[in-house]
C-alpha cells in the first residue's frame, strides 16, 4: 500500500478537509505540516481574507482580492499572500520601513563630503543594458586616512542629527 499515513491534525478531520476548508491542496498542507509543524500560516492567510467587506489596506480601505491589494499597495500578489501568511494582515506591507528625520516628507538626502583623491564620475554613458561597474574613478593615489576620517565625520554627524531628531 502507497501514499502517505493518515495525520492527525487539530481542529479538522483529515487532511482533505483541512485543504477544502483553508482554499489549498492537500499537497500544501503536507508542506506546511512539514515545515512549520501547524497550520497556523494558512489558517491566518484565510482569516483575512474571510473577511467580508475584504482585505483591509494598511490605510484602512477594503479592496475585494488579492490582486488589487497588490496594485494598490505596489507589490506583487505573492508579496500579498506572503504578508497575509506572516503576519494575518497588511499593516506595513508595501511601506518601507525606516527612520527618517522629524518633519522631512521622503527620502532623507546624504551629501558626502569631498574625499581626497576620489572624483565621482558624471552620468554613466554606457546602455542601460551593460554589467554596471564601480562610479568611482582615481587618477592618484588615494589617502586613506583622510576617506577613514571623512567617514567618521559623516556618521558622527548623522548620530548628532538622530540625536537632535529625537
């Protein structure tokens, strides 16, 4: 006799039913037994998406699928289903995830301090389709100690900056 031995799994009453029950195969249920000991990753994925009025955006909005909680939030669908799995929801999904001084509105700007010895090439000519190599180009030697110290200043300045922020 071939096939694999009949499981135990809490709350459903086989195998099959547990796949019917949370939308995948009994294929995946295997794997996520296998891998992860429990159910718990499908059974959260499902919980949010049971949801009647929809998937709850981050925002607060509803969208009816995945595929549009993917549009509206800039990932993919698998992205959305990895978030829904993880975590059981979309709060910070499709958000980047960093500090950012108090009151600036994007990206914070880093502007290096002239280093010694090393000269920034302008805008690369070469087709968008060619291996990208390092911009940074020396025609002498570089002093090291100097680059060493400009770093240092750099981030004892952001450190300062972090500080007053806070």
């Amino acid at each position: 006799m071939t096939g694999r031995p009949a499981e135990a799994i809490s709350g459903y009453v086989s195998v099959a039913a547990a796949a019917r029950e949370l939308g995948v195969t009994a294929k995946t249920i295997y794997k996520h037994l296998r891998a992860y000991g429990d159910l718990s990753r499908l059974q959260r994925r499902m919980a949010a998406l049971r949801d009647p009025r929809g998937l709850a955006l981050p925002d607060g909005s509803f969208v009816p699928t995945v595929a549009e909680a993917a549009r509206c939030l800039g990932m993919s669908e698998d992205g959305i289903n990895h978030h829904l799995r993880e975590y059981g929801h979309l709060r910070g999904a499709g958000t980047v995830q960093r500090d950012r001084p108090a009151g600036s509105e994007g990206a914070r700007r880093v502007k290096l301090a002239p280093v010694p010895g090393v000269e920034i090439a302008g805008p690369d000519p070469r087709p968008e389709t060619a291996p990208r190599g390092s911009r940074m180009v020396s025609g002498r030697a570089v002093d090291v100690e100097a680059v060493i110290a400009t770093i240092r200043q750099c981030r004892d300045d952001y450190l300062a900056e972090r500080e007053r922020a806070a």
